[in-house]
C-alpha cells in the first residue's frame, strides 16, 4: 500500500500522534500527514538540540507540541512551549525552533486566506 494511503487510513482509525513519528539521534524527523493546495499538516521529531534557523513562511501556521519542549521564537520574542501547548506563526514573521529537550510537534500550515 502507497504510503500516503497508508498514512490517511491510519489517521481515520484515530492515532496517538505520540506513535506516529520518531526520534533519531541528532536529527529532526518529519512526516507529512496531509498535504493539499489549501494546507499542510506534518509531523516533526526534533531530538535535543536541533532546531531550526530562523525563516519566513507566506502562510499562517499553528505549532501543537505533543511531547518535550521547546523554544520558538516569533519575530525576536522568544516562547517556550511543552506538552500540550500550541502557538500561532503568523505569515511573514520571522520565526525560528529549537529543542530544549527533545519535543514533538504538528505543524498546520494555512495556504487560503
């Protein structure tokens, strides 16, 4: 079975998200859940210290942490999210990520205005 289907038949099961991604030594992981003209949801695993630098997107994006914490920081204010915790990326604004221990996180990002 093609992974995409396998991936959208899980997720009509329901899934603990917790188990759907893992971790690996000294990397971030990511896998995409949905992917449509009108919005992404993938999955990262960011193993302590790893992050990523600072960038831009055209879109509004939403971060849920589900496991660990970390440190995003949204146009030079930095944020410190754990399990459980979610928070706005608003388009255009300079953001950046970083484990403080290593966290798991969804990113929905909105392509429609």
């Amino acid at each position: 079975m093609p992974e995409k289907r396998k991936i959208i038949e899980e997720l009509t099961k329901g899934v603990e998200l917790g188990n759907f991604i893992d971790y690996q030594e000294g990397s971030i992981v990511s896998k995409t859940l949905i992917d449509k003209s009108t919005g992404t949801i993938t999955l990262f695993a960011f193993d302590i210290g790893q992050g990523l630098s600072e960038h831009t997107a055209p879109f509004d994006a939403l971060v849920y942490v589900f496991d660990g914490e970390a440190e995003i920081i949204i146009s030079k204010i930095s944020h410190r999210l754990h399990l459980g915790q979610m928070i706005l990326m608003p388009a255009n604004a300079p953001h950046a990520l970083k484990a403080i221990d290593r966290f798991k996180m969804m990113l929905i990002m909105v392509k429609s205005q």
